[in-house]
DNA sequence: CTTTCTGCAAACCCTTTGCAGAGAA
DNA sequence: TTCTCTGCAAAGGGTTTGCAGAAAG
C-alpha cells in the first residue's frame, strides 16, 4: 500500500494508514462523518478533515468511489471489480453489491445510440433490505 | 393539473402554475437555481423558496424524480414512462433518457437474490454528450 | 373562515479550504 | 531541505425552515 501510494506521489503517514486501514476493513459503505468515529476510537487527535482529505484520496487513486443517494450525504464504497451496481437501503444505508456484466452491454449501446461518450455506470436499485425488513415487522 | 392537485390535497395559485408549467416545458432537466431564473423571467416577484417547494411538490406527487451526480446540486426530471435511464452529460448537465425494459429484469432479479424489497432504480450512464465532444475539439 | 401558499431572511449542515506547524522522504 | 500532510477553525454554498401576511377554496 505504501508502495503504491507512493508511486503515485503521495507520502504514507500514521493517520493515513489509520484511515485507510478502517476503511478497507469495513464491511459497507460510510460517510465521511461515520468514518471519521470509527477512527476517533483509536485516535481521537485525528482531525475530521484529514479523514475528509483521504476518503478522497482514496478515490482519487481509483479505490473507492463516492455514492449519493440524494439525502445530502456523501458516502464512500470500496471500488471492487468493475463495474458493478448497488442495491442501496434506504433504511440502514448498507449497499450490496451485485453483478452487472449482463447489463452493461446495453447501457453501452445505449451510449453509443446517443453517439454519448461513456464514462461509467452507476447502477442503483433503492429499496430496504432484508434485515430492515425483518425489523420493521 | 389543477384537478390533479386538488384531490392530493394541494391548492393551485399562479405561481404554483408558472412554475409548473416552466418546468414541464423544458425539455432538460433543471437544478431549482436554473428553475428559479427560468421563472423570474415572467414574474420576477416569485422567491426561490417558492419554486424550491413546489419542486418538491412535483416529486411528492409523483411526476418528476430528483437526480443527484455527486456535484452538490439535486437536479430534478420529468418522471414520464417508468422506469428509465439517464444518460448524464458530465459537462452540460443534460440528461437524455433512454429505454431500460431490457435491464429492469436483471436488476429485479438481483434484488429477489438478495431478499431485498425494491423500491425503484437509478440507471445512469455518466459520459459526454454528442454536443459537448464536438465542443471540446 | 380555515388551510395552504408565498416571500424573505436566517438557519442548517455537510463539504471545502486557508494556514501555520509537523512530519515524511 | 523540500514537499506533502495534519488539525483547527472558518468559509462556502446549496438546501430547509420559521414566520407573518396573502390567497385559495
């Protein structure tokens, strides 16, 4: 990772690590804010926009991506394989990530109908997921 | 429309009309700011707090969706056949919808996978469009 | 009359940025 | 030493809301 930062022509510091580190081993998305509590735990020096600074960071060099479902709040999601869509709880806010390779296909036509430069997908189904669902019974 | 409205419980007033009328004659999709000056062209007493409420009002009711590109600003669309995808043009901010029957089913598929209860879909193809290549050359 | 709507101004709130000092390389 | 990074605090900037008066039904 550092390697990898550094080819890239950024510095690896203690805060960085922290935060990428809480990041990664994160199960489901997060909002800077979130992000920023989980790694107050371990360092509660850090400041919010540093975590800020590397969250975009972190999309930058292409590992993450920001997703927006419209409440005004910004979150992060690892960029696994590529592409793929998203099925977003509007409940918990946890997103699943599913396989598109079936769709793509026809979104790129599409595109190319339009003669539209295509520059990526975001593929969204919103709904509540399965454990939400269970609780609001 | 005034018909429409009662039976949601809503009044109808002029600038309830010219708002709405401003909104469903563009053929792009607008940011409440774009909007706003739209309308102030015919009646330059209107507030923007009024055209950013009856915004709401057309999605409330169904009619137009909010759509969100991650630049801060919540851009809203005409809702005509369901569901559809955008093609979003990074640089114009114009969207050009395009047909999805093809892809609704993967991604119902995808949701009945996961047990996850579907709420509505977001299908966005992000890119330029045929306008804006032309320009940049 | 009663309820919704409007316009203004201020409040909100998340996102960004400026800066000076600290820390990597 | 040089250039990036951090933390703090303040600025930004679109979105919402409170309120009192106006208007619709």
């Amino acid at each position: 990772m550092k390697e990898f930062l550094r080819t890239k022509g950024f510095k690896m510091t203690p805060q960085r690590e922290l935060i990428f580190r809480a990041f990664f081993e994160l199960e489901r998305n997060v909002s800077a804010e979130e992000l920023y509590e989980k790694v107050k735990e371990k360092d509660s020096s850090i400041g919010f926009s540093t975590v800020w600074r590397n969250l975009k960071l972190i999309c930058k060099v292409g590992l993450a991506q920001e997703i927006n479902i419209g409440d005004g709040i910004t979150r992060y999601d690892r960029l696994t394989k590529v592409p793929h869509g998203y099925l977003f709880c509007l409940s918990c806010k946890k997103t699943i990530e599913f396989n598109v390779d079936q769709v793509v296909g026809v979104l790129a036509q599409a595109a190319t109908d339009h003669k539209f430069k295509n520059k990526g997908f975001k593929i969204e189904v919103q709904g509540y997921c399965k454990d939400c669902q269970k609780k609001k019974k």
